[in-house]
C-alpha cells in the first residue's frame, strides 16, 4: 500500500500530478515509513497543500482537511458534546423514574453524543485510514497547537470524560504553515521537516506541462524563464508556483503564442499582488526581462 | 502507543557516524536532542545508503526543522560526509567549534560586578558619573560614513536588575487588553458553559442547580520594537537596553530590533534571563553601535524580510528612533506607510524633544509623522522610569493633530 523508495514516492506524487523534487520525495517516502508527521514550510503559492491532496488520492485514502485560523479551539478542532441531547437525556432519565447517577454518567458520555471535528474523524478508528491535512497552522494562536501535541506524537485523542480514542491505522499527518509566526519548537520536534522553495527552471517547465496543458510549448519555457528571472528581483512579494500556472492560464486565453510586453504588462496582476511591486516591474523593467526570457528560450 | 517500526538501525558503524554528525550540529549550535538522532538513524536505514542526496535530506529532515538552520546544516554535512577518516574532518569539527563567539577576554564576565557585590557589604550605589553635557548640536548632526563599533555596557548591581523589575511591571501599552477566541472559568462570566454544567448536574443525579460561567480571556498583542541605535541616540543605548531587555522578558511574544546603518534582530539574546550576559551577546552580535542612520533602508528590510512573520495576530510596533536620517529621508514615508498599513497599531517614541517648543522640521521627521498612531515624545529620557511612564500615558489626540499641523 504505502511506497517502498523514494522512486516509487516519486511515481506516486508524479502520478497525481505532483511533480516533487528528490529531496521532497525522499522527505515524503521517509514520514509515510517512519510513520511521523510531515511539516512543509515556505512561502505561500509552493505547493504545500497540494501534497496532502495528491497523497490522499494516491494512497486511495480520504482527506481530512483542517484549515486553521485565530481561537480556533478543541470544540472546533477535535471534538464536541452534543449538550442539547445530553440535556435531552438527563431529562428522559428522570422521567422514567429511579436516576442511577453512576448509569447515567456513564449513559451521557456515551459516543453517540460525541460530535467528531476533523482530528477526532481523522483517527476515528471506524473509519477508513485518512491522510490528515493541517493546514496553514501558524494562523491558528500558539495555545492551539498544544492540542495537537497528543495528536502528532501517538494518533490518539483522549477525551476526560470518554476515554482515549486511538487511530486503527496511523493517519498520514501532513501540517503547512507560510511562516507568518513561528511554530513552536515542540512540534517541530514530533515532524519531520522539509522548507519547500521554488522549483528550479526544470522543474518549473515540468510543473506548467502537467498543469496547463494546452499552453504552447515556446511559450510556456518562456513564461518559466521570465518568472525564474523575477524571483531574482527585489520584490516584495516573489511570485509562486501556482501563480506561474494562472499566469500561464491567463496568456492562453489571451491567445497569446509567445512572450510580449504589452500582454506581460497587462496581466501582471496575475503575477504580482502587489501594488508597488507592479509599478516597479511594468515597462522598462518587464521589457528588458521579456527579451532576456526571449533570448533564453531560443538559445 | 508508538507506530514506529520496531526494526534496529543498520550498522554500528553508521550509527556511529550519525551520532559524531549529530555532536557537530551540536557544536555549531543547532539544537539536536537524542530523539532527533535516533529518527535520523532510523531514517538511513530506510533510504540508499548509497544515494548522497538521499542521505543528506534523510539527515536534513530529521535534525533540522527550522529554515534558518538549513544553511548551517548543508555546510556542515559537506564537511562531516565527505572523507569521514581523513584530517579534514578534524579540521571540519574545529572550525565548526569556533563558531560560537567567545567573549572577549579582556572584559569582566557578566554578573561579576553582583558577585562581587555578594561578597562585600551591601552600599549605597555609586553615583553615575553624568553623561549627558553633550552640545546639542552634537546630538542634531547625521554621521557620515558607517562606523562600526560596538557598545560597552556599564555593568548593572543587583538593585538596578530588580528596579528594572518592579518598573516594568507598571508598563501598559495603548491596545493591551485585547480580547482572544479562548474561554476561562468564571462564575460572573457573560458565557455559559454547557459542558462543565452537565458535568456538574451529575453529581446531583442530573439535576441542574447552577449554571457554570466562562468570559474571555485577553492578553497583550505580540509587541514589535523597532529601536534606533545610531550615534545620535547613542546616549539612550543604557536605558533603552534595559527597556528591551526588561520588557522581553516581562510578556511573551516580543520581537527586538535594532537597526542603524543595519538592522538586527535580537530578540533571542534579549531572551537571556540575566541582563548582563544578554548586553554583552547584544553587543557582540550587533556591528553598527553609534553610527549613522538609515532608517527608510531598516524600515524597507524589516518590511520585507520580517513584516511577514512577525507582524501577524494583530502586532502592535513601537518604534523608537529620533528620526534623524542619514539619506535625506529616503524611501522613508513609502516604507513608513506600507509598516503602518501591516500592524494593528504604530508607536512613534521619540527621546529627541527634550524642550518645548520644538518643531519637527527634520525631513525625516516630516515623513514618518503621518503614519504613525501615536506619537510619543519624550523630553527627559533619563530613567526607565521617564520611558515607561510615557509609553503608559494615555494618548492626547490634540497634541498629536498640533505635532501633524507643524510638521
């Protein structure tokens, strides 16, 4: 089921569409063996996200997806009492007459007044085994993540008036985070880390023909060449991985067949999402690096 | 309940060598636990051993897990895996040894002045020889060229470290009550807490006689200090060290800066519990003490590289500067405005007003005005106790709007 080599990861993301470098691969073959969670880093628009995607399709396994934000909480993150029913339930009890306190205890804690959040539904040992996505963790506040210590170290989740519910199957964990905090030293330590960068030129070319097809093939070197020559700019903002695909996307339905510098200075905003950014890069600036990608591409 | 694998690593001989890299790491100053070398153990017994890109990101992945340590981490494996009998390793090991910095023999070590203080009789402190008879004009003039220097901190008694204490515990920054997203048990809070009643009613056989209360909790926003250290504000260093280090040390989430010609980030030497040891790690680790000033250049870096990660979860920036720049103000106000725009609050403090009267004509002065929240002059900073009372003080709107229309 999971991949024995590196090579074999390499196909398994390759096959999803996922074009890894080694060492990404090597990272990925190495957390799905030693069974450990896997941290992806780096700037936004890399492809962190989309790992987990493609893990989960390719492991044939469903995805769990937690999106983290500000005072995101257990109730929200792991679980939850379905008071309104517990409620229900006391009331019931006492209807019928004679309350056995150490029955009902037991009675409203009982599973079915567990509502699961994506922690609890991604070890739920019921379920088939899942690939667990955390994603963007460093937006989330620092308490949160001492929740998800329990869960990272041994895929369990103890809940104080149930008990410890563990996963059948270890879900593979996958946490991003773009670095707008840092993350805590205790959970990187339960990870396995890997900063994920740019991909070089090759790789990049690879990427846009897995990602936009139909986008001439002169042209699409060229896109590459001029986006690895921005990324070398001083910029506020250096345009990623998925914002090269949308740029591609953009230039073909502008029926564009090769690089100019009016097309480039018109969709820039696809590229740059900053305002200072753009007005550095339109015109002059944009031209000359049009003609260097130009010249690249046709030596 | 562990998953691992129970399968031992591969080769003695290896496990060796994972362990002597590990020591290295360790010695250039990347914190690698035992459990950390045992992953990378297990992890080499998973790859080719005989794949090199394969072993250093099988090592990378388990040993490194933060960005900044990566560089460190891919010098240290070119020098460890390339000829593990040859000398070169020994070389390897003692150049990775000299890294850390050693302190400077010729100074006292921190804490001596204490220890020696412990020995002898308590006395009254000596009297600080007064610093402060500079001309003015002195202080008004922009340095030219980039001095490098660094800085020499009188050392601190004990009394001075525990008034720094007891007046840092008084500091309330404008915005220091902001509500978080978590609860807390409280029997007059606004919230109630369905679980912890449930759980209560049980003990009277389900029967519900209290309600169980929770409000929500606030805590201070992560604080930013952007502190000018160029020659012009050299005679605030003492005390605004002394402010950094107290308040880093009093609240969590406090990022440090200082910036001159340069900008440097401190905030993990300020982490140093004792002042002393962390005054002299600062002024080791920071080149441009006294210097000229380049703070539209500090501002655009700090915009760039750190704005990003530290500024998020509603940061409040204090920046303390004069305003007195090197390039005739340049790049200062875009900079000034895209820092305003990326914090929830902007704290201008500025020890340069010492009378009344003083108009802020200063081109650098003119473009930082408008983007600031609050402007906080100071006229006297002589104390820890002068800064922190002005930083405390509620802001005067009107004083502000008179600083706008002068400038």
């Amino acid at each position: 089921m999971l991949p024995n080599s590196v090579t074999e990861t390499s196909a398994l993301l390759e096959a999803g569409g996922y074009v890894a470098d080694t060492a990404l691969a090597t990272t990925v073959f190495l957390a799905l063996s030693m069974q450990r969670p896997l941290f992806l880093e780096g700037e936004p628009g890399t492809g962190k996200t989309e790992i987990a995607k493609v893990l989960a399709a390719g492991l044939g396994r469903r995805l769990v997806r937690l999106q983290c934000y500000d005072g995101l909480d257990l109730s929200a993150a792991a679980y939850e009492w379905d008071h309104a029913r517990q409620l229900m339930a006391i009331r019931m009890a006492e209807a019928s007459g004679g309350v056995d306190r150490g029955a009902l205890a037991s009675d409203i804690y009982a599973r079915e007044f567990l509502q699961a959040r994506p922690l609890l539904n991604a070890i739920d040992p019921e379920q088939p085994p899942a690939v667990l996505l955390i994603d963007e963790l460093d937006r989330a506040d620092e308490p949160f993540e001492a929740f998800l210590l329990e869960v990272l170290a041994d895929f369990q989740l103890t809940v104080p008036e149930y008990g410890t519910i563990r996963a059948a199957t270890p879900p593979v964990v996958v946490l991003t985070s773009n670095r707008t905090r840092e993350v805590h030293d205790a959970i990187r330590r339960r990870c396995l880390y890997h900063w994920v960068d740019y991909p070089d030129a090759r790789r990049e070319r690879q990427i846009l023909a897995r990602k936009a097809p139909d986008v001439a093939e002169k042209l699409s070197a060229q896109i590459v060449a001029f986006v690895q020559r921005l990324r070398g700019e001083d910029l506020f903002k250096l345009p990623g991985v998925a914002e090269t695909i949308d740029w591609a996307a953009a230039l073909a339905h502008l029926n564009q067949h090769e690089l100019m510098p009016d097309a480039v200075d018109e969709t820039l905003g696809v590229l740059l999402k900053y305002q200072d950014d753009i007005a550095k890069i339109k015109g002059a600036e944009a031209a000359r690096l049009v003609s260097e990608a130009q010249a690249s591409v046709a030596a | 309940m562990n998953f691992a694998p129970a399968q031992p690593p591969r080769g003695g001989r290896i496990a060796g060598n994972v362990m002597h890299f590990a020591r290295l790491l360790r010695r250039a100053g990347l914190p690698v636990g035992p459990a950390d070398m045992l992953a990378a153990q297990q992890a080499l017994t998973l790859v080719q051993i005989g794949d090199r890109q394969q072993v250093r990101t099988a090592l990378r992945t388990t040993m490194v897990h933060r960005h900044e340590h990566q560089d460190l981490f891919e010098q240290a494996f070119l020098m460890f895996w390339r000829d593990p009998e040859g000398s070169k390793t020994a070389l390897a090991m003692a150049m990775m040894e000299g890294m850390p910095e050693a302190p400077p023999p010729e100074r006292a070590p921190a804490g001596s002045r204490r220890l020696a203080e412990a020995m002898t009789n308590p006395r009254p402190p000596r009297e600080k020889p007064d610093e402060r008879r500079e001309e003015i004009e002195a202080v008004m003039t922009v340095s030219e060229r980039e001095r490098l220097q660094q800085m020499d901190f009188e050392a601190m008694s004990a009394a001075d470290i525990a008034n720094a204490k007891a007046e840092i515990r008084r500091l309330v920054l404008p915005m220091d009550l902001r509500r978080t997203r978590r609860r807390r048990p409280d029997p007059g809070g606004a919230h109630v807490d369905l679980r912890a009643t449930i759980r209560a009613s049980l003990r009277q056989g389900g029967e519900i006689l209290e309600l169980a209360r929770s409000r929500k909790v606030t805590r201070p926003p992560p604080l930013v200090v952007l502190c000018d250290i160029s020659g012009s504000m050299s005679r605030y260093a003492q005390i605004l060290l002394h402010f950094l280090h107290a308040v880093a040390n009093d609240r969590d989430r406090v990022t440090t800066f200082l910036f001159g010609t340069r900008l440097s980030n401190i905030t993990r030497q300020l982490r140093h519990r004792d002042p002393e040891v962390a005054f002299q790690m600062v002024s080791h680790a920071v080149p441009d003490w006294s210097g000229g000033t380049r703070i539209g250049e500090a501002l655009a870096l700090f915009n760039r590289n750190w704005a990003r990660r530290v500024l998020g979860q509603g940061a409040v920036v204090l920046l303390v500067t004069d305003g007195l720049d090197r390039d005739g103000a340049v790049g200062l106000a875009e900079n000034m405005e895209r820092l305003h725009k990326s914090c929830s609050r902007l704290i201008w403090l500025n020890p340069l007003l010492r009378w009344d009267g003083f108009e802020p004509k200063s081109q650098g002065i003119r473009a930082m005005l408008p983007h600031v929240d609050e402007f906080r002059p100071v006229h006297n900073l002589a104390s820890l106790r002068a800064l922190i009372e002005t930083l405390s003080r509620p802001l005067s709107r009107q004083a502000m709007e008179q600083w706008r229309l002068a400038s």
